[in-house]
C-alpha cells in the first residue's frame, strides 16, 4: 500500500509538474515568435495581439467553471481532457495558415490550459498531506517560473532553426508525453459529487470577466472618454457582476461562492494578494524588455537573456519558499516577498539611460527572492484555508487571480505608456517620454506592492486541511 501511494504521488508530481510548464511556456515563446508569424500570416499588431489575449481571455473566462466541473466530475478526468483539448489545440496552431485559425486554435488551448490549471495544485493538494503541501506546490511554482524563464531563450531557438511552428509543436510532444503519463493515474479525486452545475451563473461569470477584460485591454486604443465602447464595456461587465454576485448568493450551488469570500477571511486576502501581486509585477519584463532594446540598444536574444534573471531566482528559491511555509505561518512569508518585489519596482521608476546593466540585473534577482517568497507560500495559504472538497475551485479561483493580474498589469502599462508616448515608442524624439512613462509605471505597481503587504499581512494563520 505504502509503495502504491508512493508511486502515486511521484505520477502527481510528474504529470502536473508538466502541464504546469506547458501553458506559460507557450506563452512566453510565443512573444518572441510573434514577428514572424505577422510576417508570414500577414497580421497588424492588433491581430497579433488577439494571438496571445485570446488565450489569456479565454483562459481566464474557464477557469472558475472548469475548476467548480473538476470537483462535481473528478479532477483526474478533467485533467486528462485538458491535455488533450491542449495537445489537439497545440497541433492545430502548428499547422494553422491564416489568422482565423491560428486565432482560433489559440481559444481552445486556453479551455485547455484552463482545465490543466484548475486542476493541477487541487490534483497536488488531493494527494499529498497538509505537513508536505508546501513543497510540492512549491515543486509545482517552481516549474511555472522555470517555463517563463526558458521560454524566451527556447522559444528564440525554435523560431530562428526551425520556425515558429515548432514552438507549438514542441507542445504537441511534451503534451502526449504527459497524457501517457496521466494515463496511470488510477485514483480519482472528486470534492463535491452530486452537485449541480451552475450553467446560468457560469455564463454570467464569463460574460462579465469578457466584458471587463476587452474593456479595460481595448481603452487605450480608443483614446478613452465615457462614451467610448471600452467604457461601455466595463460598466455592462461590472453591471453582470453585480447580477452575478446577488445570484451566487442565492443559488444552492454557485459556481463563484460568494459566501466563501465573505465567510473565509484567509482565502479571500489571500487570493487578493495573488491578484495585487501580479497585477503588479506581471507587466516587469514588458517594460525591462522595451528599456533594454529601445534605450540601451539590445538584441532581444540579449535582452531574454538578461531577464531570465529574475525567473531563474524564482524556479531555483520556490521550492525552498514552499518547505518554508510548511514551517512559519505563510502569510508572513509571502508578506516579505511582496514587499521586496515593491523595493524593486521603487528602485526601477528611478533608472534611466545612464543605468548599469548590472543595477539592473541585481534588482530582478532581488524581485526573483520576493516572487519566490511570495508565490510558493501564498498558494499554501489558499489551499489550506479550505476543505478537501473544495480544492479545485480554491485552485481555480488562485489561477483566475494571476490571469486577470497578468491581464491588467499589460493593460495598466500600455496606458501609461500611451499617455507619455502615444504611438512613437519605438522612436528616438519619444525615448524622453518613454523614461518618463515607465518610471510611472514602475511608481504604481511599487504602491499596488505595498497594498499588497497589507493584505497579506491581514489574514490570518492557515488552517491544516
């Protein structure tokens, strides 16, 4: 029995381990690959855009859904058929010649991608006891950052031999490799069998998440103003969330338990640090990449390289963040690590032309050992807040937390940008305003970090579940 479990839990590790490192890596090798897909699929820069937020959108719109199915169903199952709506989507992309189905094909790696991430961590924290969970969900972080910082370098690699088809490709491979391994997973894990799924308040969610996000990603683009459809956009969005909230306030079985929010001070804090945390932050290699090629005049092979610095730091200190966490109350631990990402974004809205890569360079590493500190022990937070059974939606709800934070720290920097520069960044009479857009910039997302300080501080212990 004991090596039965044993080999169960290195099967969890194994398989969510991977599917943990495809969905980010797809995502940072895609940026670099996106001038040539333009160049060979013949895409403006708004539709090379839609390449990469149609994922994130959709990605975001299934997640809480997908997590609330994996606890009614089983989560096994549900992350196996992500691997193959991934696998089967990735291959599509690989092959796609127009934009519609590159587009397309994109959408459905995110219902993918949304299944492998509502299930992953809820998998992890199924299998192994309260006393282990930090370590391996800081195993698990670990592989996140790991594939963001591999992305760039790998991805640059795939699109300059090989094409960038083969950075889909590569995904088709490692997906398969992970399905057969799933494959022998034999145990299922279901959190709350027999529950109805909640189809009115899922469409609700979806459509408001749709609105908000086209919303506050399509404002700069349209000069903002109050009567601009953005505008329009973000007040339907907020309207259904408001409808949204008194509906899953009053249905038997909500898919987004509001109740959950209120009644569970811990995880509602916690999953609000996640989503302050990578709303500020997220945007840190957009604007480091955009200073390093327009200001100091790298290469962007040079200008990945110089940032895999941060997420590096990160894979190597989560593991170790994570077995901490298991040790000192969480809360405390993601508290410093937030804290050192808002001293380097303070230190960053101080750099101009003049910077020493080498500045540079020590604060990513600095902001490496805050995102370890924070991401590893802030997920063990959220999981141990709650029940067995409701693992997958808490997974879910942290995973929805980093997309939507991604999706605004993009949107929040093109603003800022467009505010200081408009349309010229890339040219030389701009690059006054460019330094100026992103010490801004940096300056907000410093003091998003120091609200997120107190909202981490302000939960309190985790629970053992």
């Amino acid at each position: 029995m004991g090596s039965l479990q044993r080999e169960v839990k290195i099967i969890a590790i194994l398989t969510t381990t991977s599917a943990s490192f495809l969905t980010p890596f797809v995502s940072s090798a895609t940026n670099i690959a996106l001038p040539n897909i333009g160049l060979e699929l013949g895409l403006d820069t708004v539709m090379l855009g839609w390449v990469q937020t149609s994922f994130l959108l959709t990605t975001a719109i299934f997640l809480l859904p997908l997590g609330k199915v994996a606890d009614i169903t089983g989560r096994k199952i549900v992350f196996l058929v992500g691997l193959v709506v991934y696998t089967a989507s990735s291959f599509l992309a690989s092959i796609a010649n127009s934009a519609t189905i590159l587009i397309m094909s994109r959408i459905f790696q995110g219902i993918g991608g949304a299944m492998l991430a509502a299930t992953s961590v809820a998998i992890l924290s199924s299998v192994f006891p309260p006393q282990d969970r930090g370590k391996v969900l800081g195993i698990n972080v670990a592989s996140v950052y790991t594939s963001i910082a591999l992305g760039p370098f790998i991805g640059g690699i795939l699109t300059q031999y090989f094409g960038w088809r083969s950075i889909f490709s590569m995904n088709v491979l490692v997906g398969l490799l992970t399905l057969l391994l799933a494959l022998r997973l034999k145990q299922e894990w279901r959190g709350t069998p027999g529950e109805r799924f909640d189809i009115f308040g899922s469409l609700l969610y979806g459509t408001s998440l749709a609105a908000i996000m086209w919303g506050t990603l399509s404002i700069s683009s349209y000069g903002g103003g109050f009567s601009s459809p953005p505008f329009y956009a973000l007040l339907m969005g907020a309207f259904i969330m408001i409808c949204l909230v008194i509906w899953e306030g009053r249905t038997k079985y909500p898919v987004l338990d509001v109740r959950l929010f209120l009644n569970n001070l811990n995880f509602s804090l916690s999953n609000l640090s996640a989503l302050i945390n990578y709303a500020a932050t997220y945007a840190l290699s957009f604007l480091l990449s955009l200073y390093l090629q327009v200001i100091k005049g790298f290469t962007p092979q040079v200008a990945g390289t110089i940032l895999m610095a941060q997420p590096v730091v990160q894979a190597l200190l989560s593991p170790l963040a994570g077995w901490l966490s298991d040790r000192i109350d969480p809360s405390k631990v993601a508290s410093v690590g937030i804290a050192l990402n808002a001293i380097g974004l303070f230190v960053l809205s101080t750099i101009n032309g003049e910077t020493e890569i080498f500045s540079i360079v020590v604060i990513l590493i600095l902001m490496g050992i805050g995102f370890a500190l924070f991401s590893s022990p802030n997920t063990n937070a959220i999981m141990s807040s709650v029940g067995r059974e409701l693992f997958g939606v808490a997974s879910a709800t942290l995973s929805t937390m980093r997309t939507l934070g991604q999706t605004f720290s993009i949107a929040l920097a093109t603003l800022v940008l467009s505010v200081f520069v408009g349309s010229e960044i890339l040219k030389p009479r701009s690059l006054g305003d460019f330094i100026a857009g992103i010490h801004v910039a940096f300056l907000i997302f410093g003091v998003l970090c120091v609200l997120g300080v107190f909202t981490s501080l302000s939960r309190g212990k985790k629970k053992q579940v």
